[in-house]
C-alpha cells in the first residue's frame, strides 16, 4: 500500500512541476513580447527626437538672425544623416510649404517647426543630396537662407 501511495506522490509531484515550468514559460513569454514592444517604441520615439533636435536647432538660429542687426551672416552646419539615415530638410517658401516653417522628413516621420520670421526664398535639401549647410544673413530686415 505504501508503494502505490509513493507513487502517487512522485506523479502528482512531476505533474505539480510540469505545471510550475508550464506556467513560468507562458509568464517569460508574454513579459518578452511586452518588453519587445517597449523597446520598439522607444527606439522610434528616438527618432523623433533626433528630428525634432535637428529642426528646433535651426529654427533657433533662424529666429536669432530675425532679432539682430542688418548685417548678421552665420553659417550654420547640418549633419549629412541623422542616425545613419537620409532625411530631407525644407526651409521657408518652397512649393507647398509656408514662408514660416521648418520641415523635417526622416525615416517616415514628418517634424514640422514654426518660425519666427518670413523666409521667401527657401531652401530645400533632398534625401539623397549632400547637406553641408546653411547661410543665414540679414540684410534689409529680412532674413535670407542659402545653402553652403
């Protein structure tokens, strides 16, 4: 009799443990998907961010030129890729855009920076172009933007 209960108890111990580790995956897996799934969103609020720094420099340093003298030059350098991707870089009046806004296209992301003055004469850097920089000038209170 002692023998059938021992073995009952070895079984319901294995079954016990089959259960436990059954269990424990199950718990592994979902906490891997979620942390996946955080990752994945931070590394794309990375990228955002990296656009947003990008546009917001130059944006400070356009509305700098706004608020000086006549006679204000300043070259202003711009990363040939931000985070080893092509971006494209709109500023002022070109096509679709308004005379007061700075567009960053980047891996699918659009960051769009309002100005602080009217640039008529834009600038626009495409993806595959070099982008060296920008030449900000102010010359009859109005600022002008080239490129380098």
């Amino acid at each position: 009799m002692e023998k059938r209960e021992m073995k009952k108890r070895k079984a319901q111990v294995a079954i016990e443990f089959v259960t436990f580790v059954g269990i424990s995956i199950v718990l592994l897996m979902i906490f891997l998907g979620i942390s996946a799934y955080y990752l994945k969103l931070s590394y794309e609020r990375e990228s955002v961010q990296t656009a947003e720094d990008l546009a917001k420099l130059v944006k400070n340093e356009i509305n700098i030129a706004a608020f000086v003298e006549n006679g204000y030059t300043r070259n202003v350098d711009l990363p040939a890729k931000l985070k080893g991707e092509d971006y494209s870089i709109l500023i002022g009046k070109i096509s679709t855009s308004e005379k007061r806004e700075i567009v960053i296209n980047f891996v699918g992301l659009e960051v769009l920076e309002q100005l602080a003055t009217d640039i008529p004469n834009g600038v626009q850097f495409t993806t595959a172009e070099p982008k060296t920089g920008i030449k900000l000038q102010k010359i009859a209170d109005q600022v002008q933007v080239s490129k380098l």
